[in-house]
C-alpha cells in the first residue's frame, strides 16, 4: 500500500518543469528531481480552500506536486471553459498559480503554459467541501478538474468528501487514503479515458466499495424574490434531490459508511441505443455503404 511505482513508467528524456514540494511547509521547496512522478493538483473551492492543501500534502509524499487552481469558488461551474474573455493567472510566492478561472481552464492552462512543456503523470481534483455522487458528476467542477486531465491522456481522479453535523470534514482519514490511492495509480496506471470519482463519508470511514455511479430523483425548483425596484429575480434553490439507493451506488456506500471509488467513463455514448436508433426512419446511411 502507498506510494510504490515503476522508475522505468516515470523516467523521462524531456526537461522537468518546476514543480514543488512540502505544501504544508508554507513555501515549496523547488525540486528537479528526474526519479519522481510529477502531480497536478487543482480544486473547485478556490486556491485558498483548505481541501486542496491537504490533497497536496497527501500527494506530496508520492510525487513534486504543483497547484493550479481558481482564484476563487467555482462550485458547479461544471466542464465549462473560458472562450469569451482572457484568463489572468498570478503566480504565488511559491510558485504556484490562482487562475481567474474554471477547473477546466485551469488544467488546460497549466498544461499549456505552466509545466514546462512535460505532462504530469497524474491530475488529482479536491478534496471537495461535500459529496459529487450520483448525477451530481454532471455538475461538478471538482470531476470536470479531472474530467480535463482525462480528456488531455492524464491519468485523473477527483476526489470529494461529506460534512459531519458540525459541517467539518475528516481531513486525517482523507489524506490517508489519497495516499494511497495515488500511489496504486502512479504504479498501475487507469484506462484510457477513465476517470476516478472518489467520495469520502462524514465519519471514519468504515472500508472502501467499488461503485458505480448512482442516480437521483430531480426535481427543478427555483426561489423568485424581487429587487428594490420590484423587479423579479431568481436562485436556483432547494431542489429535490432523493437518492434511488442502488445497492451498489455510490450514495448507498457513503450512507453505509464506505469511501466510495467509482470509474467514470469520458465516453458517453450509449451504445446499445444506436443498434435502435439505426432502426428509426431517419434515412441512417446502412453500415455496409463503401
């Protein structure tokens, strides 16, 4: 268990861009090391949120470790990109970067511009304040960090964890398994076009479960108020979000109180619906045609 790989799978030829050490030490000890797997780590919560410096202090005994990271929250903000407007990325006094921006943006951004021109071996997104499970997946700026990474042939995973009642999550416990988790990847490597959703329970977590992604029962509310001017305005508020409870979902995991590992798919063709769809009366051209 922990961090353990293959010199052979991460020694390259390339330069080694400046990536960092110790997040936890308050400043980045700048390493050039040729023998080290090299970590990109990015949230959806803002640079300054606590969960993506223990994702980093986690990942750190693994890899060098750089952050790049929205400059504030982007919860929800999904898979978008920035098209309509310039990014502006500030580098901090330990060489990282707060990126105006998306988790989308900033995974493309920080392969394009911020590693020297080398790859990482491993994207990690997180640790999120509360859950992405279920359809929750769609929405997430945590998943769609590492959705980016996946989509640029960087094995990723993204990773979120549950609120206790007093609304505190179980770093310790986190940190522990993302250990873990990373160096099972960096020495294993994930599928082409995979991703790992990972979702940590409120309390200690009792085991691990291998899930699938569960569904929830949506229903679209919206609270309408009015401005000074008596004009209406609307929040996006309150919607019913149940739970189906597949027993081998990743709601029912974190309600058992398992971490919950779930392997997206970047693919989201439903193939078996094209065998039907082929059948409709829509003039589809017939598979044999040269």
């Amino acid at each position: 268990m922990g961090c353990k790989w293959s010199l052979v799978q991460i020694q390259s030829p390339r330069p080694i861009p400046p990536f960092y050490g110790n997040p936890g030490a308050g400043s980045f000890q700048v390493t050039t090391s040729t023998n080290r797997p090299r970590i990109l780590v990015t949230n959806d919560d803002g640079y300054d949120a606590p969960g993506i410096r223990v994702l980093a202090e986690a990942a750190v005994t693994c890899a060098d470790v750089i952050i790049v990271a929205p400059d504030r929250e982007q919860s929800a903000a999904s898979h978008a990109i920035t098209l309509n407007r310039p990014l502006r990325a500030t580098r901090t006094h330990d060489g990282n970067y707060r990126v105006d921006g998306t988790p989308a943006d900033c995974v493309h951004l920080a392969l394009d511009r911020f590693t020297g021109g080398v790859a990482p071996d491993l994207v990690l997104s997180g640790i999120n304040r509360g859950l992405n499970v279920g359809d929750d997946v769609v929405y997430s700026g945590t998943v769609a960090g590492a959705l980016e990474g996946t989509l640029l042939h960087i094995p990723s995973i993204a990773f979120s964890a549950a609120l206790d009642p007093a609304r505190e999550i179980d770093y310790d416990s986190a940190r522990s398994f993302v250990t873990t988790l990373v160096g099972e990847v960096l020495r294993r490597g994930l599928p082409a076009g995979v991703l790992l959703n990972v979702n940590f329970p409120a309390q200690a977590p009792r085991g691990v479960r291998i899930t699938r992604q569960g569904t929830r029962t949506y229903r679209a509310t919206a609270e309408e108020r009015n401005d000074p001017s008596g004009q209406p305005y609307y929040w996006i508020a309150g919607a019913d979000m149940t739970p189906t409870d597949e027993a081998d979902g990743d709601h029912r995991a974190i309600r058992d109180g398992y971490i919950s590992v779930t392997p997206l798919h970047a693919d989201m063709t439903h193939r078996a619906t094209m065998e039907s769809l082929a059948a409709w009366d829509l003039g589809v051209e017939s598979r044999g045609h040269a």
